[in-house]
C-alpha cells in the first residue's frame, strides 16, 4: 500500500469536513441576522400599525385597514386564557406586564402570538381607551385586514365580507 497516498487522502478528507463545518456556520450567523432583522422590523410595522389603529379610533371611524406584520395578533387584555385536557382544564387572567407596569388597567396589544409572555418580549402596547377586540384576539392572517370599529360599544371586530376588490370594483371578486 502506497502510505502517502492515504495520507493526502485523509487530509482531503479532514480539509472538506472543515470546510463543510465553516460554511455550515457561516449559514446559520446569515440566518440569524436575516431573522434579527426581520423580527426588529416586525416590531416596527406593528408599532406603526397599533399607532394608526388608535388614531383611526379618537378620530371616530367606524372602519380601519391594518397591513402588518403578518401572521401577528392583535389583541386586547387582560383576558381569560385556558389550557389542559379535557377534565383538567384550568383558566386565568392574562395581562402583559408591559401594560401593568405602565399603570394600565387594560391594554391593545398587536404582538407576535396571542400570549402576555409574547406582548412583553415581541410586542408593542397602549392604552385601549375602553376599546375590546371582540374573542379578545384577532390573527393577522392576510393583510390587509378590515376592522369595524363600533364607536358606541367601544367593540373592535373583523369585518369578514370583502366586496370588490382587484381590477372590476363593484361586487365580484376581482383579480
């Protein structure tokens, strides 16, 4: 057997593992930024968003559009969460400490999911004026979203029908 040849052989080898290895890491630190990034200008959006909401409310509108970020909750609290099975069902009183050390007795929140623990970490929060999101969440499936925005029973809901929409306006589907 030729010993050098298995020599360079494993050095080959050891060479690719590496290489393989650094890439792999390379990768995951691009990731990682790329979804900083991403969840930074979520947070953003979402502020922007929970500001307009609001403004929409004190100026007295009835409908308000909301664009993103997508995938994310809006909701108001403190409400009523419940877990377990089917005989161990246990229920509580949610509310972000954002809100509570702010001194608010209840808040509007859009955050990343419909927990207190994500208000607090991926969220952003105000003064809900008395204003409840009817079901107490609403998930921002498909931007843009419609909320009708009931000023007398302070009750923010989805509007669920959309008409129009697309090039044709009037009341077919568009495209």
């Amino acid at each position: 057997m030729n010993k050098k040849g298995d020599g360079l052989l494993v050095k080959e080898i050891l060479e690719l593992v590496i290489a393989g290895f650094a890439i792999g890491l390379l990768a995951y630190l691009l990731f990682s930024i790329y979804q900083k990034n991403k969840d930074s200008q979520n947070l953003e959006f979402a502020k922007e968003s929970l500001n307009f909401l609001m403004s929409e409310i004190n100026s007295g509108k009835d409908k308000v559009d909301i664009y993103n970020p997508k995938e994310w909750f809006l909701g108001t609290w403190p409400h009523e969460v419940e877990e377990g099975g089917w005989f161990f069902k246990q229920k509580w009183k949610q509310f972000p400490k954002t809100c509570s050390n702010l001194g608010m007795e209840s808040c509007i929140c859009i955050c990343k999911e419909d927990s207190a623990e994500s208000c607090d970490n991926s969220g952003i929060c105000l003064d809900n004026k008395g204003f409840l999101v009817e079901g107490y969440s609403i998930k921002i499936e498909e931007p843009p979203i419609t909320l009708n925005i009931d000023q007398t029973s302070k009750k923010i809901t989805l509007l669920t029908e959309k008409s129009g929409g697309g090039f044709g306006g009037g009341g077919g589907g568009g495209f």
